[in-house]
C-alpha cells in the first residue's frame, strides 16, 4: 500500500503571494494533521481534520488554512506568504481520531518544502 | 501537554547500545511518552510509546522511572541507518496534537 503522499515535493513563491499544499493519507485513514517544520526545529502543529471538519489547530495566524475532502485527502493554504514562511510542511494520517492507539498510527508524508523569496 | 527535555546531540559507536535520555518532570498521570525519529529530509517516524511500565518492540526499549519524571530511549546495537533526530513527546491519550521539542541529533558513527 502506499504511504502518505504529498505534492508538490518543492515550491517557490515569493512574498505576498498564496500556496495550495496537498496531502492523500494512507487507504482507510480518515484522520490528517499538519504540520510546519522550520529548518534546525522540530514540526510545530497547525491544524488536524477527522472526518472533514477541524478538531485541533495550533498557533498559527489566520492565513493558514486547511480543509479535508470527501475522499479524506487534504489541503493546507497559506495566503500572503512572509519569508518566515519558509519551511518543510509535513502532512501525517492516522485511522482514527487520535489517542493513546492514535499516536502509534500517525504515518507521516515526506514533506513539502516551500520557499518564500 | 508537559514540557520534554532532551540534551541536543550524543554520539554512539556502531554495533553498541544508543541510550537516549529524556527529562519530563511535569508529567501527569495520564500523560504518555512517545519516541519519534526523523531522519534527514524524511518525516518523522513512530518508535514506541509507554505509561509507567517498560516497553519494548523490534526497533526499541523504552525505560520509565517509577517516578515517571525521566525516561530513557534504547537502541540496542546500533547501525549507522539509526542516525537521526529523536524525539521525546508526552501527551495524553486524549491529545489532539503532537508536541516536538527539539530533539537530540543521534549519530552513529563506524
């Protein structure tokens, strides 16, 4: 079966501008969360969708955004792009809403790495 | 969700035992602690995770303190693969997010 998939693998943007990240997560999972990862720092949470609606986000502004589809693939938006935007954007897919059992299911993507010029 | 510390980097010999330390003073009873890995330009990958009780599978061992307040990560002989970024994340079982701090850089060395 296929792992986490995401797309693009990289992008260039320059300031001001918007980004769509994409995310399918494994076959029969329903849940995916996002994350930022900044170089030389460990992924920061954004946002989590089970069963398209959000059930957790973190500090980020409101310029990010996210949504989960019918098929439970996901996007991440980020409009008006800073230069500290900059980043690996790491997408995860588990089974189920998380938990103890959820962790240990949490399948994470290779990434997306976005630079703002 | 309770705050991990972990010394920023350690480096192992090939073939012998890689223990990874973790400090989680804050924990609460219902808080566990998990064991990721991220090896360079790869997204993180689950180790183990644990309560109160030691844990071990096929990648790891895991070490908790009776008083829950340390941990330790162990892998048992090392190969230059396990070189990677490990990380000590608590959370409850009813969490909604994992936590990264900022890891210890493990290297593996020949």
């Amino acid at each position: 079966d296929a792992g986490v998939t995401q797309s693009p693998t990289h992008l260039i943007k320059t300031r001001g501008q918007h980004v769509t990240l994409r995310c399918s997560p494994i076959s029969g999972h329903k849940s995916v969360s996002w994350y930022q990862q900044v170089l030389g720092q460990g992924p920061q949470f954004i946002f989590q969708y089970y069963e398209k609606e959000e059930r957790g986000r973190g500090n980020f502004p409101d310029r990010f955004s996210a949504r989960q589809f019918p098929n439970y693939s996901s996007e991440l938006n980020v409009n008006a792009l800073l230069l500290g935007d900059s980043a690996l954007y790491l997408c995860a897919s588990s089974l189920d809403r998380w938990g103890g059992r959820g962790l240990k299911e949490q399948f994470f993507g290779p990434g997306t790495r976005l630079t703002v010029l | 969700d309770a705050k991990t510390t972990q010394p920023p980097s350690m480096d192992c010999a090939e073939g012998r035992a890689a223990n990874l330390p973790c400090n989680h003073s804050t924990i609460s009873g219902n808080e566990y602690v998990y064991w990721y890995r991220q090896i360079h330009s790869q997204g993180p990958q689950y180790i183990i995770h644990g309560l109160k009780n030691n844990e071990t599978n096929e990648m790891a061992s895991l070490i908790i303190t009776e008083d829950r307040k340390s941990s330790t990560l162990i892998l048992p002989h090392a190969t230059l693969r396990d070189t990677a970024v490990y990380y000590c994340i608590v959370m409850e079982t009813s969490g909604s997010r994992l936590t990264f701090g900022e890891g210890t850089q493990l290297t593996v060395n020949p």
